[in-house]
C-alpha cells in the first residue's frame, strides 16, 4: 500500500510537470494591437526559432539575436537579424560557439558578444536547477560581412553578469564566476587596445542583473543571489573619471532575468521572474533625477526577453512566459502615443 501511495505520487508530480513544461512552450493567441495609457503594442514577425536567456541587440536599424536555449534546455548557437524595412527575420552565420546568457553591445560598425554560459547542465541548489559553466570569450560580429572575430579573453569567465559600453570601453559587472558563485567584480575592455582591466567592485553581488550607461556612467540595476528566491532592488551607479560607486534609489520590482534599454537618457526595464511567475511591468529610470516610475505592463509577463529601440519603437523579443524553462517567439513593438 505504501509503495502504491509513493508512485502514485511520483506520477501525479510527474504529469504536472510534463503539464507545466508542455505549456511553458506551446503557442498562444495573442491580441493586436493593444492600447495602453501611454502607448500601443502591436505583434511584428515572429522569431522562426523560439527561446530564452538569449544575447540581442539592436544595429543600425536591425535587431540581431544570438544563441540562447530551446524548450529542451538545449543552447543554440544559431542568429538572427530583424530587418525593419522588410519586418522579415533572416538567418546570419552561427556564433562561434553554443551560448546562453551572453552579454551584447554594440559600436558604430559592430556587435560584440561577452562572456555567457555552456551549454547546461543540472545542478540543483534551492529553486534553481542549472549547472553554470561561464565562459571569458569576446566575439564581435560584422553585420556588414557577416564574420565573427575573437578578440581578448576576460579576465575571468563570467555569464548572467551586466554588460553595457560607454565611450571606447566596454564593461562587464556581476554574474556568475567559475566557482559557481555570484560575483561584484567589474572588468573593463578597451575597444582600442584590445585590452581588458579590472575596476572596482560594486557593493552588492549579484546574477542576472542589468547594467546600462547614460551619460558616460554605468549602472547596475536589480538581479538576484543565484536563486529565483533572493531578487535584489538594488541599483549603483559607477562613475568611471572617479571610479567610484554610489547607491543609487532601489528598483520598484526586484527581480532577475529582465530586459533593459536606454531611450532618451532613461533607463527602461521589462519583464523578469520570482519562484512562481514572471513579470509584466515596464519601470523607468532617470539617472537625472535618480526616481524610478511605473510606465506600462507588457501584454505578455517574460523573462529572458531581448529589447532594443529602433528610432522610437521599442521591440520585445523572445522569453519565457514562466520561471526557469520555458521560451517563446514573441515579438512585440511598442509606440508612443502622440502627446
């Protein structure tokens, strides 16, 4: 009777999680275009390959993505490239290696992908069951021939860290280290030299964190304790002329797992995950003025999702629709309405 009772368990776990996982990645109805007090979101094409915990970016008038993980937990080293002339997504060559969680940036001519994860294994530790293997690789990317150069390794591997560039410089803070540990070191990379350094660290550790520059410093924003539990509120500005960090006013929403981009000197962050759920707020900060505001909700909760402004329209893509595996191709553009 008891051992009844324990597979009778084991197999009522497991159809929920088979439940859970099959609709994780299942295709939805979505609406469009939906109206919001500030704006509208309307669908563009679809990404062919749907994903998660993704490296993207938007170039000169296009939106690149780069690797990320499938439904299986599988990581693609596969890339795309949205035209917005032609509202099309065409495949670009392959990324030198399988890759999650990778940091992108990109200058005038080129998009450059820093540091991520291998491809996965397990490893469970509270709510969290990836095992991360960080790598220090630097690749750049040449939309214009559609060529991939490696350029000097980082100081040590790092992935779900912060990665944004100011100036000639690119900087990398947080993330996970090969101990398998949080970390708040922050390394900078200079374009010119192909040279990478070590700057002070931030305060507080942290995974899955965001960092954006405004006006030459450098921000990291929210991220978690390698946990799904542990969401952090907080944000610090690091001023590279003094090298020096600050506290800066902690984020509405602590969470992990987000998208950031910057439009108008203003910091803009979307979607994100806890334990149990996502998240669909869309919150601003203006550095200026060091405040935080509530601006939108997002038609769908994700995390793992990929922004990027091109001109004034904002485009959200890819993600999961719940926490830790789950993906999608969706791709949404958001417009201001005329004041």
């Amino acid at each position: 009777m008891k051992k009844y009772i324990i597979l009778s368990s084991l197999l009522l776990v497991a159809y929920f999680l088979a439940k859970w996982w099959f609709v994780s990645w299942s295709p939805v109805s979505l609406s469009s275009p939906i109206e919001s007090k500030r704006g509208v979101f309307t669908l563009e094409t679809e990404l062919q390959e749907p994903r998660t915990e993704a490296g993207g970016i938007t170039h000169n008038g296009s939106f690149y993505i780069f690797g990320g993980i499938n439904q299986f937990g599988q990581t693609y080293s596969s890339a795309y490239q949205y035209s917005s002339e032609t509202t099309k997504w065409r495949k670009i060559k392959d990324t030198p290696q399988p890759i999650n969680h990778v940091g992108v940036v990109q200058d005038d001519k080129y998009v450059y992908l820093v540091g991520g994860f291998k491809p996965l294994s397990l490893r469970i530790r509270g709510f969290m069951f990836a095992n991360w293997e960080p790598l220090n690789t630097l690749y750049r990317y040449n939309p214009a021939s559609d060529t991939w150069e490696t350029l000097a390794s980082m100081p040590e591997p790092r992935g779900a860290g912060g990665v944004c560039i100011s100036n000639d410089t690119i900087w990398y803070v947080g993330g996970i280290n090969p101990q398998k540990a949080i970390s708040s070191a922050l390394f900078g990379y200079s374009i010119r030299y192909n040279q990478w350094f070590t700057a002070p660290s931030m305060e507080y550790p942290r995974d899955h964190l965001r960092a954006e520059s405004v006006n030459g410093k450098i921000y990291a924003i929210s991220g978690r304790k390698d946990d799904l539990r542990f969401n952090l509120a907080f944000v610090e500005e690091y001023n590279p002329t003094t090298r020096k960090w600050i506290r800066m006013a902690d984020i509405p929403t602590p969470r992990g797992g987000f998208g950031s981009s910057v439009y108008d000197n203003k910091i803009y962050t979307y979607g994100g995950e806890n334990v149990w759920s996502c998240f669909d707020v869309m919150e601003v900060f203006d550095p200026a003025i060091n405040t935080w505001e509530k601006h939108e909700r997002i038609p769908e909760a994700r995390h793992g999702i990929i922004s990027g402004w091109i001109g004034d329209k904002l485009h959200l893509v890819s993600g999961g629709r719940h926490p830790r595996l789950s993906i999608s191709g969706i791709h949404r553009v958001y417009t201001f309405k005329q004041q």
